[in-house]
C-alpha cells in the first residue's frame, strides 16, 4: 500500500509538472515565439510519453499542442498523425461527445480542410456542431468555434447561403458571450467580411476588416498571425475594388512581418508573397511579379 501511494504521489507530480510545460506551451506560441514553442512541445510530449501512460489526459494534451504547432508551420503530415492519435484515444477514454473529443473532431477536421479534404472534413465539423450543442450548449465558444468552421467549409466550397447565417450567427453570440474584442469574435467579424468581400459586398466588407485589423493590434500585438491575417484581408479588399495604392504597403507590411515571425517558406509567408505578386501583376508591373511567383512556385 505505501509503494502505491507512493508510485500515485509521483504519478500526480509527473502530470502535474507536464500540465504547467503545456501550458507554457501555448504561452509562448500566443507570445508569437513559434519556434520556441514547438522545440518545448516535442520536449513536453516526450516528457508526457516518459512518465506517464499513452492516454493520460495531459499526454494527450501534448500531442494535441505538438500537432497544431506542426499544423501552424504548414507540417501537415506530421501533425495528422498526432490529430487521430489524440481522437481515437479521447474516443476510448473520455467518450465521443467529451468535450475534449469534440476538440480533437474539430482539429482533424480543420486540418482536411486545409488540405483541401472537403468531403472529409464536413461529417467532422457536423459531428463537433451536433455534439457541441447537446453537451455544451448554443453558445459556449467550443460550440461557436464549431459554427464557425462549418460556416467557413461551407464558403470554402462555394456554399455561401449556407454559410452566412452560421456566420452571423457566431459573430452576435461570441460578442454576447466572449465580448467584442476577443478573438474568437474578431476571427467572426473577419469570416462575415470575407463572405461578403466573396460574394461582391465590398461595402459591407470594409468597416469589418478595419474593425477585425484595428481590435487585433490592440489584442494579439501588429506582427500575430491573426493580425498579418486581418492586413491581408483589407489590403485584398482594396485591391478588389482598384485601390492599388492602398493595398500595396498592406500586402509589403504582411510579408515583411510573416518573413520574421513565421518564416520564408511558411504557407501563410507564401500566400503572402502571391498577393503582392498579383497586385503587381495587376498593375502591369510584371518584372516585379515574375520572381515572386517564381519564388512562390
């Protein structure tokens, strides 16, 4: 009995020093130290797999944080792996509609969808939907961030009726329920203005993105991901509708900061360096577009 209460002691010590490394895990990628945060990601799993069982809770944690930051820097292939790992095992141990699975649903699914996996993603999304709202509730953000990624598979595959009341949808509970500037609602104020910059309301798109790009600068700081996001997505509008001179330093701000934070060959460097490339190619200044197509490519 006192080597089991022992073994148990340490047991909780081993997940509790693995719980705070996770945690540090994923204050450092908000503090935008990317790869900083993966090394101390692949440190804090192999600790996790070392002291404690394959399908603790804060192994899996590990894996889910190890796989977004693969994810983020555009290692798809390492981190599908790791995604069904930590779903098929949060299925086992916690049950398929723990909100901790629905997470895992969510995350395999938005990783299809990024690798343009629609038919794969979209029973995912539904199942996360569903579920959510059974065990969560309409308008806890697990359930909204549901709403939103359902909505954006939608438009994604040109399915912008279906898409805009989800939209709207996440956008008037998240401000209820999160408040205006936090980003969860600035991911939906972005979302509806991407819809309605897709379907030619540029109008209706312009006061959201400024809004989304001002609040983001406030909130995650001017060179987060979701910040560069928000810049490319006004400077898009803007090209949209011939105002070149505007879009420009937009697009060269976006590329700049990606480069430095996110890398040269990051997927969101490289979408990047193609609209600044199309905006000199609209422009007629094709010398300036070619190498960095050709760079892209």
């Amino acid at each position: 009995m006192i080597v089991t209460l022992a073994t148990s002691a340490v047991a909780q010590d081993d997940a509790a020093a693995i719980d705070a490394a996770n945690r540090d895990v994923v204050a450092t990628f908000n503090a935008g130290r990317y790869e900083e945060a993966l090394a101390l990601a692949q440190t804090t799993l192999a600790r996790a797999e070392a002291a404690l069982s394959p399908e603790h809770p804060s192994t899996l944690i590990s894996v889910n944080n190890l796989a977004f930051l693969y994810e983020s820097a555009g290692r798809y292939s390492e981190a599908e792996p790791l995604y069904q790992r930590a779903l098929e095992a949060r299925e086992r141990v916690l049950g398929p509609e723990h909100p901790d699975t629905l997470s895992s649903v969510n995350n395999l699914a938005g990783l299809y969808e990024s690798t343009g996996r629609y038919g794969e993603a979209e029973p995912l999304y539904q199942r996360a939907l569903e579920a959510g709202e059974r065990v969560l509730g309409p308008e806890h953000p697990e359930t909204l961030t549901s709403v939103n990624n359902l909505a954006f598979l939608y438009q994604s595959t040109g399915r912008y009726g279906e898409a805009e009341p989800l939209y709207q949808r996440a956008l008037e509970a998240s401000e209820r329920v999160l408040g205006p500037e936090h980003p969860n609602t600035l991911s939906s104020v972005n979302n509806l203005a991407f819809l309605y910059q897709s379907t030619g309301r540029y109008g209706e798109a312009e006061p959201l993105y400024l809004r989304a790009l001002e609040a983001s600068e406030r909130v995650l700081g001017p060179e987060h991901p979701d910040t560069l996001s928000s810049v490319n997505n006004l400077a898009g509008l803007y090209e949209n509708t011939g105002r070149y001179g505007e879009a420009e330093p937009l697009y060269q701000r976006a590329l700049e900061a990606s480069e430095r934070v996110l890398g040269r060959e990051h997927p969101s460097t490289l979408i990047s360096v193609n609209n600044l490339a199309g905006l000199y190619e609209s422009t007629g200044r094709y010398g300036e577009a070619e190498p960095l197509y050709q760079r892209v490519l």
